[in-house]
C-alpha cells in the first residue's frame, strides 16, 4: 500500500487495523517491520495521500477499492488441522464489507489463499443483502521479504485474476490501471480468479521444493566429499534449470512457503489427489529433517552431548533484512539444543528479546515452565561467543562474514576446542580453521 501511495499520488490509500498501537507505529520512525527502504518509501506519501486509521468502518465505506489483506495461518483445530488455512479473518472482512458499504466496491484478495476462496467472499457478500455491485478480485503478491521494496519497485510480473463477466473484466482492468502507473503492462497478467489463486500456491511450492531439493542432495554430498556450491554451481549453469534458489541451508523458513505448500496438500487430499499431495509433502518432510540434521551434527561433533555447554547462536530471523521470525529454522534448532539441555546465547541484529523468548516458549525472562533459564539474549557476536564451546550461524546476516566478524577474536573468546557450524555457508571455513576453529558447513566436505 506504501508503494501504491508513493506511485500513485492522485489515488488515496488509508491502511486500516483494529490495533491502535500498531496504527499509531507506522506513522513514527519505528515501524511495527523491519524492512530496507520501508520507512522511506511510508515517509514519501504519509500524511499526503497515505493513512493508517483504526476507523475500519468509516474506511471501507469511503473506498471504491479494498484489500483483504488479513492472517490465514495454518489451522490448529477442527478439520484441517495442521494443513488447511484458517479463514476466519477473511470472512470476517468479507462480513464487515458486506455489512458497512452503501456503494459499488472492488474487493481484492491479497491475503495468501486456497483456490475458490473468492468464491467463498462472493457468496457471504450476496447472502448478507447488500445489493451493490461486489466484485471479487485475487492480486497475490510475490515479494520477498529483505528485499520487498525492490521487488515492488520492479516485479517480474503482477497477477490479477478476475470473473469473465463484463462487470468482472471492469474490474480487473481498474486494478489494472493502477499498476500501470510504475509496472509495464505487459508484466501485468490477467486470469480468472482460481488460476490466479491457484498460481500464488504453486509459486511457493516451487520455489520450497528447489530448496529441499538442494538441501536433499547437501546431506550427500557430505557423505560423499562433494562440494554442494559447486554442484549447485554445476547445475545451475543448465538453462533449463537456472540458478536461483539452489543455495543449501539449514532449510526454508517464513510465513508462506510451509503454510501454502500444507495448504497445496490439504487441498489435493480433498480432491482426492493423495499420491499429488504425498509428493508435495514431501518437501516439508525433508525441509524438517534439514533442520534436525544440523541440530544432530552439532551434538554429535561437541562429542556426544551438548548437556551445560553454552551454544553461540548467530542470527534468529528466518532470513537476513528482516526481523519475521515465523517459522524460522532456527526456533527448531535451538528447541532441540534445549532438548539436549545446553545453554544458549543468541544473537540477533533486528530480532527484539521479547520475539525470541515467545518462539521458545519461555516467559517474559528467557525460564521454561520448571525455572529454568538457558537461554540469553546478547548484545553483540561476541557477547554470545564468551565462553562458548561451539557457534552457530542460523541467519545468512552480512554482520556475520568474516570480513566483518573478527573471528580470530572469537575464538579466543572460546572454550577449546572451539567449533563452529555455518547453516548458511556463509563464511569460509578454511579461514575459519586456520584460526583454529573446527568448521563445518552445509554440504561441504568433512576435514578432520
């Protein structure tokens, strides 16, 4: 909505919330997300033709166009659980608009969705009486987080999906003409609603299943003394192939790629489609055992228990230039390393204290439900490093590399051995070891 209201500044937009503490953020310097070029691009339009408001009633009421763009998170209860998209949000929104316009309106999904959810929007809207011209449009969006603004600024297309009905087409052609204002119109596809719902799934899923691929073949190549960024190097100079995404990790995290490829399984299973849905769950299968393989490597290596040693944690975010945490690998890590009972101290550039502790399911002071405290959140690497015996880079963060580390302080800031373990082949281990470090990466060949 910030970049809508920057490149368009004849068209109003007023971002509403029920939260007034999160309303009243996003006009302060302090927004509610981490993101570069976020606060600047608000500061461009802010107060000329961009609001935050909690008067959501007044808003949609006013507004020829609205935007569903409200939580869908995994279910955990009832039908579905574990994998279907809970939609109580959006029938709530689809209620409210139903119930608040006296006017024509566009309604657009931006909310990530399962297929005929616009379906759903359209029939809740008709049976609550109002007689006025609703039409239902899905705008899936497919920025990445980090690096938002640019992917907004210069997407490689803008999906909008639409009723093939003359009032349908009108309607997606005003969105339309709204991104014509910065995007080619060439970039913009037009669909109808479910292949446009259906498209925002399948992208993720893809994207997901290179990742676990990658990953599938780094558990390997360590096995075997191959090198997991050459042979990624390898194959991705094939120009069937490409090659983005084939960058090894301690696996996927964020708030889509897990939730819509369990949302592609649900909605297969209920079709039918089983032997479908069990090959796409397979890549969160193997998304999960990359995160427990790295958690079982780090015990293994510190000679068989982790039990009172303190663990150096670098980065917690799912990803660098962004303090979103959901689902990150590194939550799962560091719960299996307090299974282990170690003691861990983390370090995170953006991520706030308060965020850590809630992922962990610890209290307000870092304890677990017996008192006991092994977590701490530090203030620099090397704080976290102090007395550590191993490290720990979760989060691909640029503060981390070893030009802008100085590991050889650190590992004087260790216990001996002092080992080190890169999630994110980030670093270079042979300078790592000539420091004195027992490095290890992801898919990289072992050396003793």
């Amino acid at each position: 909505m910030a970049k809508i209201a920057e490149k368009c500044p004849h068209i109003d937009v007023t971002v509403v919330d029920i939260n007034e503490a999160r309303i009243a953020a996003w006009q302060s310097d302090d927004l509610p997300v981490f993101e570069p070029g976020l606060l600047e691009c608000v500061k461009v339009a802010l107060g000329r033709n961009l609001f935050f408001s909690t008067a959501v009633d007044e808003a949609i009421a006013a507004a020829d166009v609205v935007f569903i763009s409200v939580n869908t998170p995994t279910k955990t209860y009832g039908v579905g659980a574990g994998k279907a998209s809970d939609l109580k949000w959006v029938e709530k929104c689809a209620r409210q608009i139903a119930r608040v316009s006296t006017s024509d309106k566009i309604i657009v999904e931006k909310s990530t969705l399962p297929v005929r959810t616009a379906e759903t929007i359209r029939k809740i809207i008709e049976g609550s009486g109002n007689e006025n011209n609703m039409q239902v449009l899905s705008n899936p969006e497919f920025l990445a987080e980090g690096t938002a603004m640019t992917d907004l600024e210069n997407p490689d297309r803008v999906l909008i999906g639409g009723e093939t009905t003359p009032e349908g087409t009108a309607a997606l052609n005003a969105l339309v003409d709204v991104y014509a204002n910065w995007v080619p119109r060439e970039r913009i596809l037009k669909t109808t609603l479910w292949s446009s719902e259906l498209s925002k799934l399948t992208a993720n899923a893809f994207l997901a299943q290179r990742i676990s691929s990658i990953n599938a073949i780094s558990a390997l190549c360590e096995e075997t003394g191959a090198d997991v960024d050459e042979v990624a190097f390898a194959i991705g100079m094939d120009s069937r192939i490409g090659p983005k995404f084939l960058k090894a990790s301690i696996g996927f995290g964020g708030s889509c790629f897990q939730k819509d490829i369990l949302n592609l399984v649900y909605l297969c299973e209920s079709f039918g489609l089983n032997e479908v849905a069990a090959y796409w769950e397979q890549v969160i299968t193997m998304n999960d055992y990359q995160k427990h393989r790295f958690s079982r490597r780090i015990v293994k290596s510190l000679f068989g228990t982790v039990s009172s040693k303190r663990i150096a944690i670098l980065g917690f975010a799912f990803k660098k230039d962004t303090n979103d945490t959901r689902e990150s690998s590194a939550i799962y890590i560091c719960q299996d390393l307090l299974t282990e009972r170690a003691e861990i101290a983390i370090y995170d550039p953006k991520v706030p204290a308060a965020q850590i502790f809630r992922d962990l399911g610890l209290d307000a002071e870092g304890k677990d439900a017996d008192g006991n405290k092994l977590v701490s959140i530090c203030s620099s690497a090397q704080e976290a490093c102090d007395g550590a015996h191993a490290l720990a880079i979760l989060t691909e963060w640029d503060a981390f590399k070893e030009d802008q580390l100085d590991y050889s302080d650190i590992y004087k800031r260790m216990e001996k051995p002092a080992f080190a373990f890169d999630g994110r082949n980030l670093v270079d281990l042979d300078k790592l070891r000539e420091i004195g470090f027992e490095a290890s990466g992801i898919g990289k060949p072992r050396v003793e």
